[in-house]
C-alpha cells in the first residue's frame, strides 16, 4: 500500500478511535473503528520492526519482529489481566496460539504452494521448533492435570503456576542464547523477514523513534478496544470465549498474518514458518508466563489452568503443525489441513 | 487359489447363506456360513476391482482398490445405521481402523519381515500419511471433547458432527486431487498391487460388469450376516462391542488382509503399508463421516462422538502406526509391535 | 577416584549400615548411611558388570550394563511388593523412568553439550528406541483407560494387568532377539560403555565372583533402606508419592546417572543415550511387568494401573525425549529442556 496512503488511514483511524472512546460514541461502531485502527497500528509497528531490525541485523531482527509482533496482544492481555479478566486472557491466549499454527501458517503455506508445487527450509530450525512445541505443550499441561486430578488448594495452585511460569521463561531466555549465541550458524540459513537490501526509509534515530510511538500507539487503541468487547459480545450473541479466542486474536494478529502470507508468496517459506511457529510459541513460553507472574503484581495471581478444551485446542494445534513442518517442506495440501482444523476449532468454540 | 475352485465355493456360499437367510436355518449356522460366504465375496470383489483398476492406471487402480475394498465395511454400516445401532456402527469402525493398523499392517510386515530382513518404501508417501492420521485423529478427538466437557445439547451435537464429517470428506477429497493431479509424480514410486504386468483374465466390459455383480453380492451377503449378529452375541456371550470391533472389523476386511501380506511377501512393502494405512485413513476421512451424513438422511443424525475406550484405541493405533511407518523401512520386529498392541486391545475390548 | 579409596568407603558404608540396622540407630542416621552405602554398592555392581561385559562382547556387555544398573532398582521393588506397598512401588517405577528420561539423559546431553557443540549417534537406534517408548506407554495406559472409564471388577482388573505384563515382557524378549541377533549389524555402531579397550582389573572368574557378591550386597543394602522410609517421610514432611518418584529414583540410579554422564563427557553420547534410554525401557517393558507377576506369586496381584499423574509424568517425559533423541544429535539446550521438565515435574509432585 502506498506510504502516504497508509500513513493517512492510519491518523485518521487512530484519531477517529480516539474522539469515539472520549465522545462515547455506539459501542459498536467503537469496536469497528478500533478494530480497523488496530490492524494499521499493527500495521505501522511492523514497519517500525522493520526498521529497527535492518540497524540490528538478520538475527536480532527475526527476534525484534517476533516480539513486537505480539506487542499488540501482549498489551490487550496486560488490561484484561488488570480487569481479572482471567478467562478471557487465556482464551486470547489460546487464540493467539492456534491462530499462528493453523491460521497464519496455514495461510501462508496454502498460498505459497499454490504458486510453487513445494518449499523447502532449514530441517534443523524445523526439529528444534518441534521439540519447543512439545516443551510449550508440557508447560500448559502438567500443571493443569495435577492440580485438577489431585484438587490443588488455591495456594498451591498459585505456586505451582508461579514456579512454571519461571521455568518456562529460563527456558525461553536460554532458548534465544542458544540460537542467537552459541549455535546462531547451526539455524543461520532461514532469511530474516527483515532482510530485504533495500534501503530503509527512516534513519536508525527516527525507526526507533516510531517503534517507540508505534507501541505506545497500539497501548491506547487496545484500551479503547478491550472497551467495547462486553457490549459487542452480547449484541451478537458471542461468547465471551469466542471473542477470546477468535476475534481477538486475529485482530490483534493481522499485521503478522500478512507479513507471512506475502513471504511465503515470494518463495521464502522458512521466514513464514519462523513468524508463524516463533510466534507461537513466544506466546506459550514468554508472553503467557509473564502475564502470570504481572497478574502477581496486581495482587491477584492468574493460573495456568486452562480449561479441557482450550488445552485440546492447543494440543492438536501443536500435533498437527509439528507433523506438517517437521520435514522441512511444505505444500498445498498440507496448508489446506491446517487450515481445516482452524475451521474445525471455530465453529466448535463456537458452538460452546 | 484355482479361478474354477474359487468361482464353486463362491457361488455356494452364496447360495447357501441366500437359503440359510429366507429358511431360517439356526442362526449360529446362519453366521458361519455368511461370514465365509462374505470371505468370497470380498475376494470376488477384490479381483474385479483389480480387473477394471488394470484398465484405469496405477493411481486409479490404488484407489479403486481402498475404495472397493471398504465396500463391505461400508455396506454392513449402513445396514446397522438404518436400524439405529449406533454404538455398533462406532465400534466396527473403531475396529475397521485399528485392525488395519495393527493387524494387517502389522502381520505384513511380520511375514515380510521375517522374509527380507529390510523392507523399504517411498518416504514422502509415509510423512502425508502420518499427517493423515494425525488429521483423523483430531476430526475424531476434537468435537467428542467439546461435546462431553461442555455438554452440548444435543442439537449442537448433530451440528458439530455434520460440520466435521462435511470438513473431513472435503479434506479426502482434496487428498485425492493432491496425491493424484497436482503431486502426483512425488508420491508415484509406490508400485501399485493392480499391476502386475500380466494380461487380466476379464476384458474391460465383463471386468466392470463383474465389479458391480460383486457389489451387489456383498450388499446381500451384508445384510443377511448382520441379521444373525445378535443370537451369536448372546450364544458366545461376547459383548456388542467386541463383535463390532473384532468379528466384524475381520470378516470384513479379509481379503484386503490376504492381498497386503502376500504383496509384502513379495517385497512390495510399500503397496502393502498403501493398502493397510490408506484404507483406515479412508475410513476415518470417509467412510465414517458419509454414515453420518447418510444417518441424517435416515432422520436420525449419528453424532460423532466416540467412547473414551475407542477414542484410547484408535489413538494409540495411529500413534504405533505413525513411529513404525515413518522411517520408510519396516523390519520383523515392528510387525511384532503392531500385534501386540492389536493382542492387548483385543483382550482389553473382550472384558469390558 | 582410586580403587582402594572406592573399596575402603564400599567396605566402611556397608558395614555402619549393616550395624546401623541391626543396632537399631536413629532412622535418619541409617538413612543415611543406607542411602550413601547403596550408592558405593550400585558402583561396585557397576565396575562387576563392566568387567564380567569385557569378556562378554559388546552386545552383551550393553545389555548387562542396563541389566544390572535396574538390579537396585528391581530389589528395592521386590520389597516394596512384598509389603504390599502398591502406591510407592508404582511412584518409585515411575520416577526411575522420568528419572532416566529427564535426569540421566538431560544431564548427559547438558554436560556433553557443554563441551562439545553437537554430539552425534546411531540414528536407526534413535527411531527404534521412539518406537519402543510408543509401546511402553501404550502397555501402561491402555489398560488403565480401560479399567477406569468401564470400571473393571477386580477380577478383570487383574486380568488385563496380568495379560498386558506378560505381552510386554515378550515385547521386551523379542526385543533381544531383535536388537542381539537378527538386526545387530544395524544397530552396531553404538559404542557400549564395556569396552574402554583397556584390560580390565579382575580375570573372568573373580568378575562373575564380584557380580554375585555386589547383588547380594545391593539386596542386604535396599532392604535395610526401605525399612527407614517411613520414618524419613514423616520427618520431612514429603509423601510417600515424592519418597517414591524422587528420593528412591536417583539414589537408586546414582552409579547409572555418573556412568552416562562421563561417556556423555568423553563424546560417547551415543552410549549415555543407550544407558539412560535403554534403561527406562526395561524399567517400563520388563521390571514393571516382572514386578506384577511376583505380586501374583506373593498372592496379592498388583495391578498395571498408575495414577493420572503418574501416567502424565511418564507421557511427557517420553514426549519430549523422543523429540530431543529422534534425529541423531544433541546440544546442550536439549539437555537444559530434559532438565526443565523434570524440574515441573519435581516441584508438581512435590505439591501432591
């Protein structure tokens, strides 16, 4: 899209999201509006990612833009955590999960494939995300079994989820020494999304100016947003876990699902996957464990519990985007499976 | 065996079991005789279709060969669907899948094994297949979760189900298209068990002529067996449970049971995995999904949520299956495996 | 550490554990004393089974090797079984298998990893191994699925665990067969722990001598051990479950846990890989089967049934061990995962 284009739609929508939240304009008409501003706040971090990212270099820059591509959902979920929201934050949570590892890679996959019969990336990055997915699925699932099937007290609840949360964040933090650091060769050949030569159209002074007002940007739009779900939810008769898991999360994730669809269109599937499953699992090992040890500070520790079915979400997420990515190639058919369990998932979560 | 002894027991089973049904003869005599009657049949059928796949090519051929091969599954299902057996028509499935997996798959790769120390196969087709299973599983899993844990009415049960079963045929369609349009080339080295290089014995015309004469048979023979099903249950005491997954499931697939270990025999292991694997994909993927939409048809939707027993078998059945497949080589010990899980489930199934 | 030092502390910890019981002294004291004696005594076994390996073969100095390291294990069992102390016996089996799986193999693949970037083995052994670790916990849920959801009498309950036991110490025989026999070339360039290609101290004689001697010393010592478990639980405030998964399983394992670890020291991960493996598969495919079947000679048949979150425990742990050993190599953030995991697991059981 045209710069000047984009940066005009996206004052207007901010500004537009900002006179609808202080006017108290119809909540619906709120929510759209965010809705839209959102996606080119989203949109606009990107860039700014971007950005800083070629100052940074390919690895940093794959990191940068993993992690403020969950900038957005990171700071929806930091409200509705303030609020004890605490169902909803999960299935946002959820949502998030299974809208990278089916949805985006799906997508991506599928629309790749139908333009090259087969992609090809880095088996290595492939096995090892694999085995961080099964770390990923451990960290949710355990805790959950022991505290239902042995009925935790609510101290031990607490603790239990505290001491998780810490282990799988260390085990986060190792994972980005282990492949920025001390083996960064062994996974150096999957094309950074940042990495595109051209030269960037912001110095290295304002791109981190822009990441800066980007994120504070994408802080206000998801107040005035997290603002209108009560209402939005009961005029179209949504379930509060629906829009938890379904309309949130791909809202809040639309600037990324287009980053991988247009890499995996132009042949750089690695990158795709690397956005989609890093995504991902950044979510269940950094963003998820932060989010309970910030409801600590709160004064109201969330758990790790997550209900039977969001945990089977989770877990057939995980299964089948770890069958389809573990041989390092992809193609048409196998983002139209991905894409068919998303199906499957919705309408179930949407039955409920 | 001899073309001429085979056609004679043929059309005396045939004969025998059509008097046994409208003379009402003893029930127990009745069933011995329609279960080797259909034995005959199946081959019957067997043979036509490797007649007509002689004349449609290698991947058709394949195909016909699942297909067709399922028939008498598929026929016996729809009969017990019209009564309403519901719990019959899960566990013949159940049993359909798991005792492709384990038993057939399991005794090829046993007696080739024990023939050739190493068996090898076509690598790519083993990785879709894992996936496959994997899909089928959670087109299985998934809505039983959702339908018990949050308890769905049950209209929204039969919405779930049509839902998945409608996702599930479009998924094996597009299999279809995938493995035999667009990919075809990089799933082709498996030597299809159509062709055998030697002229058939039936021209084109008698061959399809022959293929539907064998339909036809089966249908009957279907009938007839299912109507003896209840007095030989009560007779033997075995359980509803143990006939649809064990009887049923092997009477029904014994000449695709025959034709896969004497292919792997003839170290042709890959055609033997295609016929054992890809027949209780089909079945998941198909079969189950068209009887339900058939029930629906009948006024009377089956809902697709299996026992957590079944659920636990085809499970652990796709998950032996998957390890010992995905390799692309096969050895005696695995064959081994494959059975002794077969052994347990049976055991298992028989005291419930 | 130097031979005559070893054998002083071997002779000094047996000897103030043998008075130490029969003086009947402070049961933390003999716990003590008991848990430093056993852990002098699994070494002695270790060094017998080493030597008594030189003059065996490869082969069968790797199987001797795992034999005999689960001797300790299988002894403190058998007394366990014979007290009709069901519950420990189940945790301690339980936590010798995540104990080998997480602890053993992560620390070996950690220390390893440390020294050399990426550690390579047998690639073959590594997907036979995942296939057997799909079986063994296939034989250990199955029948507990089936025995809680359709509520199984005693009877059938012990039925099942019986028939399950016997198939997996099939399983396990043919195994042998398998692994020894028919396919060794394929596996054989795993290099066992046996043969440092140094002569070993003791002639052929004396190392049979010492392995009966060192048995019967870990016989005396486990016994003495068991008897001040309850005295140590109730002091420290931990549950016979923790007792059982935790302290018994690394004590128990102790001289097994610094064997990996040197070999993973040496580069010889491929053998650390087999030890800590191979030794959960015998635990869960042998020890455990053999241990029901004693029960029934005891004349109180325990039966096959763990609790969920044991069975959890052991799903994960061959889970995530599967992924890390599944193509060949090793580095150390695989090792920190194995750890990790282990570490929920601990702090999990410990809130039981």
């Amino acid at each position: 899209m045209n710069q000047k284009l984009f940066f005009s739609g996206l004052i207007l929508m901010f500004a537009l999201s900002a006179i609808g939240h202080y006017a108290h304009w119809d909540m619906i008409v709120q929510f759209v509006i965010s809705a839209i501003a959102i996606i080119f706040v989203a949109g606009f971090l990107g860039k700014a990612t971007e950005s800083v990212a070629h100052y940074a270099g390919q690895r940093l820059g794959g990191f940068l833009n993993a992690t403020f591509g969950n900038a957005a959902e990171l700071i929806i979920a930091i409200f509705l955590v303030k609020e004890g929201l605490f169902d909803m934050v999960k299935a946002s949570l959820t949502g998030a999960i299974i809208g990278n590892l089916l949805l985006v890679l799906g997508l991506s996959i599928l629309l790749g494939g139908l333009k090259y019969k087969e992609q090809r990336f880095n088996n290595r990055l492939a096995e090892h995300n694999a085995t961080l997915m099964v770390m990923a699925v451990i960290g949710l699932f355990v805790p959950a079994v022991f505290i239902v099937s042995e009925k935790f007290t609510f101290d031990k609840d607490q603790f239990l989820s505290l001491a998780v949360a810490g282990i799988l964040i260390i085990s986060y933090v190792l994972w980005l020494v282990f492949s920025m650091v001390t083996h960064k060769d062994m996974l150096a050949d999957v094309e950074m999304a940042a990495d595109h030569g051209e030269e960037p159209a912001w110095s290295k002074r304002n791109s981190i100016l822009f990441l800066v007002l980007a994120t504070v940007m994408v802080a206000f739009v998801s107040e005035w947003l997290v603002h209108t779900l009560d209402t939005f939810a009961e005029r179209f008769g949504l379930s509060e876990l629906f829009i938890g898991a379904f309309v949130i999360a791909i809202v809040g994730n639309a600037a990324e699902h287009s980053a991988a669809v247009v890499l995996a269109m132009k042949n750089k599937i690695g990158a795709a996957v690397e956005i989609a499953i890093g995504s991902s699992l950044q979510i269940a090992l950094f963003v998820a464990p932060v989010l309970i040890i910030i409801s600590t500070l709160f004064g109201n520790t969330m758990d790790i519990v997550f209900t039977p079915i969001e945990l089977t979400a989770i877990g057939v997420s995980v299964f089948i985007a770890k069958s389809v990515s573990r041989d390092g190639n992809t193609n048409w058919y196998e983002g139209v499976l991905l894409l068919m369990v998303y199906v499957i998932l919705g309408i179930a979560f949407y039955l409920v």
